[in-house]
C-alpha cells in the first residue's frame, strides 16, 4: 500500500491572475483547464503542459498582499525539443533567457531559465534521447 499515489498539481500565488495565465499560455504553450473560485476567496486558474497530467495551479488571494519570490526559491521545470527553437520563440514575443541556454559538453542536452511574473523561475530542459535517459535531473 501506498501512502500517496501521485502528484496532482503545484500552487504558485500570484499578484496578478490575468497576467500569470497569459505569460504561462502564450510563453510556455501551457492550456488553462479549469477556473474557479475558493469557499475562502482565492481566485484559481490551473493549467497544464500538453503532455503532463500534473497541473499547475495559480492562486489569487487579494488578503494576502503583494507576493514577492526570494531568488532561487523554487522553479518550475519543462522539457522542450530544442532550446534554440524555444528561444527563437520567446524572442518573439520579447521575452528572453535569464540565464543560459547552458548546452552539456557531453552532448546529452542543455538547460535555460526564464523569469515568470512574479519573479518565479522556469527551467527548460532539452534533452538528447540517444545520450540521456529521460529521467536524469540537471
């Protein structure tokens, strides 16, 4: 017997509901699910990848103020296909790296972050299928 059986969503607060959905939506292709609102007054938006059952959850709580993210306090972590096509991406929409891309001289991927909102990190990870198993942590 298991105590728990799998991991159902992740909560970030947010300051500003509409403009954390859009960023995860337009900047991370990510698909809004469902909305609603909680008995104490939080306003919740959960997303998810295309590929992910996990969800994200965005809170909106006005009682609780401004929300502000200590530096390399927690991410968020996806895999993409190619680092340089989501940069290209990203740059269109002006948007940028706040740090790498970072390639592995070994030749088994690379890593990148970008800045959401509120100051939460999102890590993007490209794997090399050929010279990584998909369970490897950067």
């Amino acid at each position: 017997m298991s105590i728990v059986r799998r991991l159902d969503h992740t909560r970030y607060r947010v300051s500003d509901l509409e403009k954390s959905v859009d960023f995860y939506k337009k900047v991370l292709g990510l698909e809004e699910v469902r909305r609603h609102k909680s008995p104490r007054g939080s306003e919740l938006a959960f997303l998810k990848a295309p590929e992910s059952e996990e969800l994200i959850e965005l809170c909106y709580f006005p009682n609780s103020g401004k929300v502000e993210v200590q530096e390399d306090l927690t991410h968020l972590a996806f895999i993409v296909d190619s680092l340089e096509a989501f940069g290209e991406h990203i740059k269109s929409i002006g948007v940028e790296f706040s740090d790498g891309p970072t390639m592995k001289p070994d030749g088994s991927g690379g890593f990148a972050f970008i800045d959401a909102p509120e100051g939460y990190e999102i890590e993007l990870i490209q794997r090399n299928p050929a010279a990584v198993s998909d369970k490897q942590s950067y």
